[in-house]
C-alpha cells in the first residue's frame, strides 16, 4: 500500500475524529442485535457464510482501490488458511451463542476478547508488561463477564427450527435463575423479552470470545508475511467456504427467511461492520495514534446494551447495568494509553496503513508501529470480525 507520511499519523484527534470515533463504536455495537435478528429464521452457520460473503466483496473492491494484489505466494497460504478456520470457529460459536442468549449479553461476553489478548501477552508471552492499572481492568472486566452468569437459567432453551437432529429440550423445562427471576419477566415496555439468555448459550459467546482472542494474536504473525488487505480478504472467502460447506448438509432453513428485517440485519452485518467499519478503522489508524483510537473501544459493550434494550427488547436489569459499566471500565482501564511496555525483542508490527481491524498486534518500540508514537498502545487496539 502507499506509505503515509509521519507526519500524518501523528495528528491530534479532533472533536469531529472523535465523534467519528464513538460513531464506529455505535456500528459495531449493532454487530450482536442484527446477528441475533438474522438468525430467528437463518441457520446460525448460513449467517456466517452470507456476513463473510459479502465481507469478501467488499474487500476484493478495497484491495482493487488500494491496489494490493490478491494473489497469494506458496508460503502464504498456510496463514490463510488458518485465519479461515479460526474464523469459522469463532463465528460459527458466536451465532450459536448469540442464538441461545440475548444481543446484551453477546455484545459484552464477545468483547471479553481483549482481555484475553492482554492476559496472554502478559503471562504467556511475556510480549508485552501490564502495569497494575492493566490489571485491575482485567479483574473488573473479568467480575462483570461473569456477573452475567448470574441471569443464565441451566438449561439450554429450544434451538431455533434451523437444525436437523436438534434434542434440546422443551420451554417449559427451562426455570430463571433465581437472582434474574423479576428482572427478566419483563422489558422497559413492560412485555416478554424476544430473547432467553442460557448458561449454554453464554458459555458459547465466552468461548467465542477467546477464540476471537486467539485469531487476533495469530493475525499478528499473520500479517508480517501477507499484505493485511489479501490476508482479511482471504480469510474472508475461506471463512465462507466453510461456513457453507457446513451448514448446507447439516441446517435446515426457514420456509420464508427473507422478510425485510432478516435481509436488512444480514446486509448490516456484512458490508456496514466487516465492510466499512473495516475501511474507516484503517483510514483513522493511517492519521492518528493507535492509542488515541483504541480507547473509545469502552463505549462499544454500553452501545451494545442500548441497542439491544431499544431493538430486540432486551430486559435492562440491575446485574445487566453492573456489568455493563465493570467491562467498559475494564476495557477503559486495559487501553490506558501510554502505561503498558513492550518487553518483546520481536520484529516490528505492520504500520498502521498495514493493519487491518482483525488484529490487535502492540508496536514494537523502536519499529514501524501502528501510531508512529514512542509510547505503546494498549492491547486491544484494532478491530476483530466478531
């Protein structure tokens, strides 16, 4: 891609930036309410294989404007490959989550994937030093995942009429968990909520989540051997193929799927998320810090909760707002800008016109970092597809 200047990367962020910032946060926060939509009446693995589809349209139109090549070299596709299947993996697990809970409760348990990054670079791969404050937003954030739990009845509700062999069992076999039996009779509109959130069902989007962490640290070996353009596109389209290769022998669909919402969520989820989002996260980390852009991440989960309770009537209890604030604190905490070091002697991570919101690699002090700023960013910067 063509070089950005220095000097254009280290501009200070602005009002309109910022705002432009929380407007990305407010779009990725519809990712969980637009899934949970899509799959009421598409098979979980088919919502995939359709978001990633047009995923890859997009990108195949971004890597022409940017005049990155597609082809893939012999060495290259191996990471291609492997960002595929982590992809089908972590978004198959997240459909099937979000399918058994509710859009709250997947827009906060998925966002746990940083701290999951951070946890490992920290403990395991000694790449990266997190000071106390960093820590402390991990245990926050981690005492408010699993304060979610606490609203997860035990047993597994019926699965939606979109599998073959399905054995879940009954509603009426499915008792509230104790703490969430008021709050959860009713939403602020004083009905039955769409959605039942369940233990496997959280349990599912937790797994996601650190399956999400793992595709992110795996992108930062990724992307030193392939342009993160061909790599997203790639992932992409092999993402897709599995989706699919899966799901047609094994989901069975809705006899009318299409209705204007169903087509609506599927459309948002595949060109405005993992289309344009992609495209306006990597035009902001061509002009200004990573750091400065990771920390509006806080406001994706209260973005998420919001958009939940107003779309798909998501009940707003006590334990849900409790949670809510501990992970966007813990978020806040862990992209403190300026307080992590980098104790890795590893090679320098991709500039930022190189980086693509599927990877969250630190930079490397002394390299060709995403901010072009001495001073690392917190773990979580780029964007992931989740």
């Amino acid at each position: 891609m063509m070089e950005v200047p220095s000097h254009r990367r280290r501009q200070r962020m602005g009002l309109g930036a910022a705002l432009f910032n929380l407007l990305l946060a407010l779009l990725w926060a519809g990712t969980s309410v637009t899934a949970r939509e899509a799959v009421d009446r598409v098979p979980p693995l088919a919502v995939g294989g359709i978001r990633f589809g047009l995923a890859a349209l997009f990108m195949l139109l971004w890597c022409r404007w940017e005049g990155v090549s597609i082809a893939l070299r012999r060495q290259q596709w191996s990471p291609a490959l492997v960002m595929g299947l982590l992809l089908f993996l972590q978004i198959g697990t997240f459909n099937w989550g979000v399918a058994w809970s509710n859009s709250s409760h997947a827009t906060l348990l998925v966002n746990t994937y940083i701290f999951w990054v951070a946890a490992v670079e920290h403990f395991l791969m000694r790449t990266v030093r997190l000071t106390a404050v960093q820590g402390l937003g991990l245990l926050i954030a981690a005492g408010g995942a699993a304060l979610l739990f606490l609203e997860a009845p035990a047993a597994p509700p019926p699965a939606p009429q979109t599998v073959v062999g399905d054995s879940s069992p009954p509603a009426a076999d499915v008792a509230p968990a104790p703490m969430a039996a008021v709050s959860a009779r009713l939403n602020l509109r004083g009905e039955e909520p769409l959605d039942q959130v369940t233990l496997a069902g959280d349990l599912m989007l937790a797994l996601s989540a650190l399956l999400l962490a793992v595709k992110v640290l795996y992108t930062q070996h990724a992307v030193r051997s392939i342009p993160p353009g061909t790599l997203i596109l790639w992932h992409d389209m092999v993402g897709t193929v599995l989706f699919f290769a899966v799901s047609l022998p094994w989901e069975r669909w809705h006899p009318d799927p299409w209705t204007p919402s169903i087509v609506l969520a599927l459309l948002y989820n595949g060109l405005v998320v993992s289309g344009f989002c992609f495209a306006a996260h990597a035009w902001m980390l061509r002009r200004y810090s990573a750091s400065s852009v990771s920390i509006f991440s806080f406001a994706t989960p209260v973005f998420g909760i919001v958009l939940a309770v107003l779309f798909r009537g998501d009940p707003l209890s006590g334990w849900l707002i409790l949670a809510g604030v501990l992970v966007a604190a813990g978020i806040a905490l862990v992209n403190a800008p300026g307080v992590a070091t980098d104790v890795s002697e590893a090679a320098p991570s991709p500039s930022p016109e190189e980086s693509p919101p599927g990877s969250t690699a630190m930079p490397r002090s002394g390299g060709g970092d995403r901010g072009a700023h001495d001073q690392p960013t917190a773990p979580s910067e780029l964007r992931a597809s989740g």
